[in-house]
C-alpha cells in the first residue's frame, strides 16, 4: 500500500482564476457623461439629423464623389449609387476587387438574414407597402434587435441617472425641400453610368494600393 501511494502522482496545485477589472459602472458613467449630461461630448446634433440622410463626400483615386453607394450584385443597374462586382475579372486587380467586394457585401447579407431570421416580416413580399412603410419596418427591426442583444447580455450595472435640470432643447434645423429642378438633376445624377464607371475603376486601383 504504501509503495502504490509513493507511486501515485502528486497532484497539481489550482491555479487560480484571474480577475479582470472591467470597470463597468465607470464605463456606464463616461457613457452618461458622452451623451446625456448637460455639457455632453456628442450633441444631438451630432448623431441626429432629423431624418436627414447625411452628406456624402468623399475622394478615392484622386476623384471626388458626393454620393454614398450600396453593395450589390449583378441584378442591379450599373449607377453610382449601386457598387458591382467586375462580371468577367481580367486582370489580378479587377479579381482582388471582385473579391473584396463579394466578401463585404456577404457581411450586409449575413446581417440581414439574421433579421429576416428573427422577424418573419422582413421575410415576406412587401409590395403591398410603400416605401417609407417598408423603411419604419425595418428600423423598428433593428431597434428592437438591438434592444434583444442588450437584454440578453446579461450585464448587472446600476441604472441610477441623475435627474439634470436643463433648459437647452435640442437643435432643429428646418430646411425648405428641394425644387423640382434639383430633384430631377439628384435622380439624374444617381442614374449616370460614366460615373459609376470612373467610380469603379477608382476603387478597384484603391483596393489594390492598398492590398497589394
């Protein structure tokens, strides 16, 4: 007996679990202190727009652009406003791009199906509803998405906001509609195939500065 328990093996010490201070409740006061006190980093006017849709301006390979642009795929008409893939890549840089840009839109796709998942209307024909309908729908999906990830994140922080008297209301910038004129040059603009061409072409000599 005493030789098997010679023989047996000493047991290893227990390490330890170490503890990592997270400091939750400074980050939710830095937080509060970014957007909500009376003196705050980040101004409504900053974040919110009042439905505004944001300037785009931006300059790739030398040319400036001022409109944003979707991922998308061979369906789509080739707009600025509707970035593509190249069909049938020729050279090492139209590949690379192509490559990016299936892997980037892929992302958004992925992102989506995990809303169409989760709500069942974003999964079924929406013809019967108009265009800011269909937008209502899906902001509400991902509000209420994101409030699912929080909810389930299963943090305890201390929710105790102080009450702040202030008189500051938000800014709200009115501004007058565009005419008619400028809306038909917006569309004009947004429907230009050169330009979606040039712009192409910009981004598939940015990816390859910048990948290669």
């Amino acid at each position: 007996m005493l030789n098997e328990e010679e023989e047996e093996e000493p047991r290893r010490p227990r390490r330890r679990r170490e503890v990592i201070r997270r400091d939750r409740l400074g980050a939710h006061d830095r937080l509060f202190e970014d957007y909500f006190a009376d003196d705050c980093n980040y101004p409504p006017s900053f974040f919110r727009r009042r439905g505004e849709a944001p300037v785009v301006n931006f300059t790739v390979n030398g040319h400036e652009y001022n409109y944003g642009y979707y991922l998308a795929d061979g369906i789509y008409p080739s707009w600025p406003v509707f970035m593509k893939g190249v069909t049938l890549p020729q050279s090492e840089k139209q590949r690379m791009f192509t490559a990016a840009q299936s892997a980037w839109r892929k992302d958004v796709e992925c992102a989506f199906g995990v809303l169409k998942a989760r709500f069942n209307i974003l999964a079924v024909p929406g013809r019967s509803y108009s265009r800011r309908t269909l937008g209502l729908i899906m902001r509400a999906c991902v509000i209420l998405h994101n409030m699912i990830i929080d909810d389930e994140r299963g943090t305890n922080l201390e929710h105790n906001y102080e009450t702040v008297e202030s008189n500051v209301g938000p800014a709200i910038h009115h501004h007058a509609p565009p005419s008619l004129a400028a809306r038909i040059q917006m569309d004009n603009e947004m429907r230009d195939s050169p330009v979606y061409t040039q712009l192409q072409q910009d981004l598939i000599e940015h990816v390859w500065a910048h990948n290669a």
